[in-house]
C-alpha cells in the first residue's frame, strides 16, 4: 500500500472571500517587498511542520510582520507546501513567542456554523468540528502521526505596512512545541500553496516571489508583479494540474513536470515514465519551499546516486557506514577533513524541467551534518535523498537547492518562472539590506 503525503485536514473549506485583497493591483510600483531570512536551527529540534515529510527540519526560511490590533510583531515560516497559515496563541508556551488573541480588538473566532467551518471539499471528507464554545476547531494531522489543535479565527495582518483585515487564520493551541531556543524564534507558519485559504490565495495576488540567500543573508519575498527582465531572463515551466480528485495527488501544490537529470551535463538514462504520476495519482513533482532538502522517487533516486558516486570518485571519501541515514533518507555521505575549509569541485547536478533548469552546484550539493565527527574527518551527505525510505510517493524539491534562484509563481498564468541570480544582489535592488 502506498504511503499517503499527508495533508493537514484543516484543507477541508470551500467558501467565498469578501475581504481587502492585499494583492488587488497590477503595476509593480505597487509590490510589496519583505525581508526573507534563512534561519539556521540545531538539526532535531525543530518543531514539526503541516504537510511536511515526516522528519524535523533544520533551516527555515522567515518573514517578519504584524497581526491584530494593536498590531503584534511576529514571524512566520514561509511555506509553499501548506494552505493554512497559522500562529502560535497558547500562553502557557513560554518558551515560543505567541499570538495572544484576547490583546487584539480585531480577532474574531469563526463560528462553527460558518460555511467556512461546515463545508467538505473534494479534498477532504472531515470537516472542522464545533468546541464546548461553538467555535470552529481545527485538528491538524501529520504523516508521523502528530497532531496540533486548535481554532479557526480572523484578524487583521500588516504587510509591509498595508492593512489587510479579515484574514482566516489557525490560533492553535497544542502542538508544535519545541524547547529549542532557535525554534522560540518562530511564532507560526505563512501558507502560500494554490489552496483556498492560503495566504495568497486570501491576499489574492496572482503573482509572488521569493529568491533565497545562502546563510546569513536576507532573501526576499515580493507579493505582487516584480518586472524582473532586468536582472535575469526568467525560464517559465507549467504548472501542472488535474482535474480528477486522485488519493496521491496534491491538488494544491505546485507541481511541476520534471523531465529529467542531469549530472554533468550527462543526462541520466531514466525513462519519462519514471517522472509521471501513476494512476493513483503518485508521483507528481512538488516545489516546496517549507521542505529543506529534494527527494526523488527510489528508482531515479539510485540512478543519480550512483552516477554522482562514479563522477566524485577520486576526489572524495566516501563514508563507509551503512548504518548511518542522514535524517532516514540520504545514505551517500563522505567524509572530509575537520580542517578543509572548502570542498572540491563537484559535479553539477540539474533538474530538468519542462521549459526550464535548475542547477544545483558547489556546496549545495553537500550538507555538513552537525555533530558527526568520525576521526579527523567531518561527515557530509549528498543533499538529494530517496523519499521511498521516508514512505513518500512523490517528488520534492526543498529549499536548499532554490537558494540564489529567484523563484517566481505566476498563478494568473499558472507557471513557475526559473532565473539564476545572486539574491543579495537582488536584495539590495530592491532595498532590502542585510
């Protein structure tokens, strides 16, 4: 049987919008433009995340503002592979930073009579339940069994200092915990997949960007039209969509059609069948900016591990353990000396999609894993894993090989449009320093 991609199963409310759009413009003297920054976290003590693979994360990718009023500073994980935006509203979580609803005079809790609340979608067969106050509870459930509770709600959100009132959120209550001090940094999750009550689907911006900076370094998030000809030509691949409800497809995502890979510029010899998604609907190829690494399906998977081996050979060492997974599905790791301050050059490794590439090179091909320390050497793995060994039929493609890319989703014309840069160049372009 195969694994399910969990969905959180609030994604479960059909209904109309009437609110401010954020996004109601078409002329890119209008964008919004916010800081973006990579966040390094400890690996294993970040919090579970909706619609995550089922392991913790160690980087993720923020944005700062303000919600309620009087307005209440906070920072959300941006997340292309999840719908609900979401904040952190228990006060007795004093080691994370929360939304404390009963400051802001704008919250309002959505009553389970609310159509929002009510209505099952084709995506769904559970809807949100009433609580002993006759509110809208929301469970959301995890692929690893985890689970947060909470309420559906509306407050008004500040985006770069325009007010958009009326925006559903979930002010949950349990879950997501963590003792990290990293973790205390975040106080929820910004949802920007296709779904309804996404985050941009609520603003309704037909168009976002993002381009993500290496460690250290500000990105950027643009909601609205960026006119970006004059930095890099953008290389635009479809989205793909489907119109039958399929168990294992993501209707919601952004789903891509990957053609093909390449190490070197050496197409691998992997069939187009492999890329497509079977009748059941797995298979589909997800970008996900709330995902840190890419995993492939353990056919194409192999093919690429065993080319990237045979082009590194002689030039690193190769970890021989095999009792050591990197975070249960990357099990090519090498080790490197403590002292080597950078890594050799390594074979390039490209995705190839419809209309367009992204190259993934240099130290983005590895990841020093914290920790691992096996005589003088440190242990690096390769940064694509086999996501069969998580129970996950799908393609991902994480964040880390997004960085120095800018990434726009044109969802008026329902693309992804692809273009090497340098985003702190384009930080700066648009005015956000680091």
């Amino acid at each position: 049987m195969k694994a399910h991609f969990l969905r959180p199963l609030y994604l479960l409310l059909e209904f109309l919008l009437i609110q401010t759009h954020l996004c109601s413009f078409s002329t890119s003297s209008q964008m919004l433009v916010l800081p973006l920054k990579t966040q390094a976290i400890p690996f294993g003590s970040f919090s579970r995340l909706p619609n995550k693979l089922p392991f913790h994360h160690n980087v993720t990718l923020t944005v700062s503002l303000s919600v309620g009023t009087p307005p209440q500073n906070v920072t959300m994980v941006l997340d292309t592979g999840s719908e609900l935006s979401w904040l952190h509203c228990n006060k007795t979580q004093i080691s994370q930073p929360v939304f404390v609803p009963n400051n802001s005079s704008s919250y309002l809790p959505i009553n389970c009579s609310s159509p929002i609340c009510t209505t099952r979608t084709r995506d769904l067969s559970l809807p949100a339940s009433c609580d002993s106050n006759n509110l809208c509870h929301a469970v959301l459930s995890y692929a690893d069994a985890s689970s947060s509770e909470g309420n559906l709600a509306s407050d008004t959100f500040n985006i770069g200092g325009s007010e958009v009132p009326g925006t559903i959120f979930g002010c949950m209550d349990s879950g997501f915990s963590s003792d990290s001090d990293e973790d205390a940094k975040t106080t929820g999750l910004m949802g920007m997949n296709r779904g309804l009550l996404s985050f941009v689907s609520q603003m309704g911006c037909p168009k976002f960007s993002y381009c993500i900076s290496s460690y250290n370094l500000s990105g950027l998030l643009l909601l609205g039209d960026s006119n970006f000809t004059w930095l890099a030509p953008l290389n635009y691949t479809p989205l793909i969509q489907i119109s039958t409800p399929l168990p294992y497809f993501d209707r919601v995502a952004y789903t891509v059609q990957l053609d093909g890979i390449k190490v070197s510029e050496k197409l691998l010899p992997l069939p187009k069948s492999i890329f497509e998604p079977d009748h059941t609907g797995a298979g589909q190829t997800m970008v996900d900016s709330g995902t840190q690494f890419t995993f492939l399906l353990g056919p194409a998977y192999t093919v690429l591990r065993n080319e990237f081996l045979n082009q590194t050979t002689g030039i690193l060492r190769v970890l021989e353990d095999p009792n050591f997974v990197f975070q249960g599905s990357m099990d090519l790791c090498y080790r490197v000396p403590l002292g080597q301050t950078t890594l050799p050059q390594l074979p390039t490794v490209s995705l190839v999609f419809r209309g367009a590439e992204m190259t993934v090179s240099g130290d983005r091909l590895l990841y020093r894993v914290s920790g691992e320390i096996r005589g003088n050497d440190s242990v690096y793995c390769f940064t694509f894993g086999n996501s069969d060994l998580l129970g996950i039929e799908a393609y991902v493609i994480g964040h880390y090989h997004q960085q120095n890319v800018w990434m726009e989703f044109d969802l008026e014309k329902s693309r992804i449009g692809l273009a090497q840069v340098r985003c702190d160049l384009a930080g700066q372009r648009f005015g956000v320093y680091h």
